[in-house]
C-alpha cells in the first residue's frame, strides 16, 4: 500500500481526525497566533526516568531496544532495559551521585547512552549532555559552567581531549566498562535506595542542562525539567503514534543516528520508549556509513536533517549516471514531484489527485527507480521527520512521489525540540507545519516566531541576562523569522540575525538561497553573502564523493586536485545550474549575482560547522576573508 492511501485509509477512522485542531487568530486579514490544544495531559507527579521501569512491569518481555553485539542487532527487552538501568544508577549514587548533582556525558550516538541518561535520573541526578566533538576549551567552559562533578566519556580520545577539564572529577569511559564498572560498585546500594530517589523526583525538577551548539559565541545551559520532556514526548506520541499504527502492519522501529547531546535525539529517544517503538543506536550520520546499517536493520521510519535526504536522493542520481541512465532518472524526479504535488492537492482543495497518465508513469518509475531509493533507506521505511534546518520542498514532494512521506519540524533546544510539526493526516511540504499540541505559534510585528507552551524552557542555566532576553513573560523569542499562512501552517524564512541588507537597502534572507542550494549535486556546503554590499553572492564548497563521481563519468583522473577543479568551466557550469535553482525561489534583487567555488569543506572538525551541521558564519567569512573580497572585485 502506497503513502496516498495509507493516508486515505488513516483519515477514514474518525477517531484519527481532528485530534489536534488549530485554532487561528488573524488580525489584519493575517493569521498571526496558532493555538493547538495537549493531547496529553501535564504530569503532577513523577519523571522521565520511570518510563524504564513502568515499561517493565507493564510488558517485561517486549523488545524496548536493539543493541549491535557481535555485528548483529541482538535484542534487549523492557525488563532487561529497566535492570541495567537501576544497576547503572545504584553504581552512580555509591560513586557519590547526590540528588541535583550534574553528571556530563560525552559520546557519540549508542546504547549505552540510553543506560546512563535514565540512569543518572533514576539516580536523582542532573543529565549534562557533551557533542563527542567538543574542543578542549567548550568541554572546560560545559563542565566548569554546570558543576559537573562526574565526567562520563565514550574512550580514551575524549578523555585525552578534556585534558584538565577532567581533574578533580569522578571519570567513567564507556568503552573501558564503565557501565560494568558501576554495577559492581553498586552493588552494596539497595533497591529501596533507588526507588526513594526515584519517587523523589517531581515534573518541575531539573533534568537535563542542554547546551546550545550556537553558531555564535559561548554555548549557553538551557534548563529542561522532566515536565517540559513529558509535555515534549507525550504530545508527540499521542499525535503521530496512533495515526502511523494505522497505516503500516509493522511494528514501528526506528534507527537512532542523530546525536543524543542535541535534544531532538534525546526527545526522539523518551518518546519512543514512551510509545513501545524498538531503537537501534548508529553513531554516524555521514550516509555512506549509515546507509548499510539501514538496510540491515530496517526501521520502518527515521528522523534525520535535510543533508541525508539530499544525499540519498544525489546517490541516486549517482549511480544512474554512472549507469547511464541520469536523464532516465531526471524523468523520474519530474515524475514523482509531479506525483507528490498532485496526490496533496484533495488536501488543500486545489485539485482531485494524480491523473491516469501521471499513476502509469509513477508506476513505470517506481520499478525502475523509486523501490532502489527505499532500498538505501532499508525497504520498510514509509514515514520520516526532518529538522534542522527547512528540506527543499521539492526534494519532500520527489521523496513522497517515490514512496517514502517526509514530515518537517521546527523547534530549539529551548523548546524541547519540536515546537511545530507537520500533523500525520496534513501534510504540507514547504511549511513545517502547526504547533505541537500544547503549544502556541505566533508572529511578531517585525516576523520574528514566539512560541508559548509547557514544553518551553526555564530559562539559561547561570545567566538570567541572557534569560530575559529571550522570554517575555510566557512567550519565548527564538530569533527566527516566519510566517503563517491561512490555516496556521507555519514557514520559516530566515533568521533575524542573518538577515543581509545590500548598499540598495533589499533585505535577503540567506537561508532560503542556501537551502536550495545544499539540495543541488555537486554542492557541498555554502554561505551567502551581501551584507552592505552592492548585490548577493556565494561561497560554495563541492562535495567530495559527487566531484569523485563526476570525474569518472567524464574519465578524467580521479585524483584531480581539487584546486584545479574550483577553476574547471565545466564543473562550474554545473554549479551554475545549483544556483539557478537556488534564484528561482528568490526575487532578482534577492539572487546570487557572482559565486565561488572553494576548495575544502565546512566541517565540524575545522569549525566551520556546529555538531548539528549548521554553518557557523562567523567562522566561514573570516577564514575566507579573501575570496569573498574577491567576489566583489572586478570581473
């Protein structure tokens, strides 16, 4: 069964629609406030860190996890999950884990994570999540910021990188047995122990200070208690589980490959346990490392950021061109946008659905092309959540003309994650959708999106400076621009900070221009630029493995400098048709006049990229101080 009728059969259960209603607020003919109802009811008593151990009593035999042992995905029940995760905890409190006490974890994605989160709170502690690529200098600020007394690391590597920062710290690394390690040294602490620290815990309890990657300056604590990760979680099962239980005969699984230090994976992780949904753990989000471990674990939906789907979708076209075969697969890409666009339209009312001649040619296609996508993502998958930063909307309508429906997202670390999401029987590409239930959207008088709800935070964790400039009694300030269209559906379109402003006075939005242009083979990674300039222009970076393929379509020596290629008409012309496509979304005066192809990459290691893979500006213009002079320079 396809998405479009999964989607007719889920809309025809009356209890599935209407769940959460939006109600709008328009003022000047313009919807400016989005209010949507809970679906779950707030907590008045009680913690995150009981899921585990309801879980078990409730259904002890139920696959919770899947744990990669031995090159297999072995199972771990709820009961199984809920034992290491008390003896994780006994070892923590006999360490000397006090109730508040802030206890950092520095790793990459896996299971063990999810041993020590709910262990450190059924411990009564405080969870201080570290990027496994933090600097020296962010894990000293992190640790000495938040008290941290305890340092938990995945091995030696980062353990060598907190250098100092480490000293005078309790260190457990996870790869030399620290969870073993601390269930011997718990074993004198007694169930009744735990179970009183447990009960302790209330809904506005802190439990986690979640630092901000940032683009700009110091990371900054975002205070979350466990009410605001039952408002976040809670809400999201109530809406999507049911629906997504309808539509598949599958038991849903998911692999978890985003990291667990930023809060979209750690939400993704609770609700999943909340909801009884299987988790693997991958600790890579480059695709050519997750692909296989996709199709080998097959989840029947994943949540990812936009730089996957467009990397899925450039393989593709990949190896039809290394086949051959690339205008066979540009029809296809036409074919199925076209499909994905006219399936929405019932929804919208702007028309009946996809024609005779348009279903034969998406079938064709679906043989020769769509079921090879869905094979790189692990042949099950029908549903999947993209956040970040906003996924081309024509790259959503070709992923849903090829089988496979991608919901957007809109939230910070400040909210809990999602704040808004596309409903499962509204979807809506090109907007991110309406508020969480709970939650309220609305737009200020300069665009800047406030967002209002239990799932919003305390505040920042030793700086009510920094507090009061984003909270304004029960509305938070995100610093994000967007827009509201006529029912409720919410579009980001820039930054407020980011906002260029050209020596003509036009305001330019780099994110839309940037967007488009990430989605386009060869494009690696970009920044626009204009800023008290005469016109916008671009830096560009080419993705390595796309010019790797490039070149040997063309037979040209694989280990052409890279120095050359920047320079190569040829391939400049193809990033030409990236920027074309990035300019049709904007108008004349908003558009890349000049560009430049640079050799290297934006990446985490070099600091050009946050661990959430979003350019750092700052960092991008001064290190390429001199090719952006250049871009204004005479021709």
């Amino acid at each position: 069964m396809g998405v479009r009728k999964d989607l007719r059969r889920a809309a025809r259960r009356g209890d599935l629609t209407g769940r959460a209603r939006a109600e709008l607020v328009r003022e000047g003919g313009e919807v400016r406030e989005v209010r949507v109802a809970p679906l779950a009811a707030g907590p008045v008593t009680g913690s995150v860190a009981d899921i585990p151990f309801a879980n078990a009593a409730e259904t002890p035999d139920a696959v919770a996890l899947r744990r990669r042992r031995g090159g297999r995905w072995q199972p771990v029940t709820a009961a199984a999950f809920a034992r290491e995760v008390a003896d994780t905890a006994k070892g923590l409190m006999a360490a000397g884990l006090e109730p508040g006490g802030r206890v950092a974890l520095m790793s990459r994605t896996r299971y063990e994570w999810a041993v020590l989160d709910f262990a450190i709170w059924a411990a009564g502690g405080v969870s201080v999540p570290v990027y496994a690529t933090s600097s020296t200098e962010q894990i000293d600020w992190i640790l000495g910021d938040s008290g941290s007394r305890m340092l938990i690391v995945e091995s030696g590597t980062e353990l060598r990188t907190a250098g100092e920062a480490a000293e005078g710290r309790r260190v457990f690394v996870i790869d030399d047995g620290a969870l073993a390690q601390l269930a011997v040294g718990g074993r004198e602490t007694s169930d009744e122990e735990l179970d009183k620290r447990r009960a302790a815990l209330g809904p506005d309890t802190v439990a986690t200070l979640c630092y901000t990657s940032g683009t700009t300056g110091r990371p900054k604590g975002c205070v979350l208690t466990h009410r605001n990760l039952h408002a976040e979680t809670a809400n999201m099962v109530e809406l999507m589980h049911p629906v997504f239980r309808e539509v598949s005969s599958r038991d849903a699984s998911t692999l978890l490959f985003l990291p667990l230090a930023h809060i979209l994976g750690r939400s993704l992780q609770i609700a999943c346990l909340r909801a009884g949904i299987e988790i693997g753990h991958w600790p890579s989000v480059t695709p050519d490392e997750l692909r296989p471990q996709l199709k080998e674990f097959r989840p029947t939906f994943v949540v990812g950021v936009p730089y996957l789907f467009e990397k899925i979708h450039d393989t593709g076209r990949a190896t039809a061109e290394r086949m051959g075969r690339a205008a066979s697969f540009d029809r296809a890409h036409r074919i199925a946008v076209r499909y994905g666009e006219a399936s929405l339209d019932p929804s919208a009312g702007t028309g009946k659905g996809p024609g005779p001649a348009l279903r034969l040619g998406r079938a064709l296609y679906d043989l020769l092309v769509y079921r090879r996508v869905r094979k790189e993502l692990g042949g099950r998958l029908r549903y999947a959540i993209s956040g970040g930063s906003p996924l081309d909307r024509e790259l959503s309508l070709f992923f849903y003309g090829a089988g496979i429906l991608i919901y957007e997202g809109y939230g910070l670390t400040e909210t809990t994650a999602a704040a808004v999401v596309t409903p499962p029987l509204g979807p809506r590409p090109g907007t991110v959708g309406l508020p969480v239930p709970g939650t309220s959207v609305r737009i200020a008088d300069d665009g800047e999106v406030l967002l209002k709800g239990p799932i919003v935070f305390d505040g920042y964790w030793n700086d009510p400076a920094a507090t009061d400039g984003v909270l304004a009694g029960d509305w938070l300030a995100t610093g994000d621009l967007g827009r509201c269209d006529a029912d409720g559906y919410l579009t980001i379109t820039g930054r407020k900070k980011d906002i260029l402003v050209t020596s003509g006075g036009k305001n330019v939005s780099p994110g839309v221009l940037e967007d488009r242009l990430r989605g386009r083979s060869p494009v690696g990674q970009c920044l626009v630029v204009g800023d008290n300039r005469s016109y916008v222009a671009a830096l560009i970076t080419l993705d390595p493995q796309a010019v790797e393929r490039w070149l040997a379509v063309r037979g040209r020596p694989a280990d052409t400098p890279v120095e050359r290629l920047v320079d190569d008409q040829e391939l400049v012309a193809e990033v030409q048709k990236a920027v074309d496509h990035a300019n049709a979304a904007v108008s004349r005066a908003e558009s890349i006049r000049r560009f430049r192809l640079v050799a290297g990459e934006f990446t985490e290691q070099n600091g050009l990229l946050t661990p959430s893979l979003k350019v750092k500006r700052r960092a991008v213009a001064a290190a390429y101080a001199r090719e952006i002079e250049e871009l204004y320079g005479p021709r």
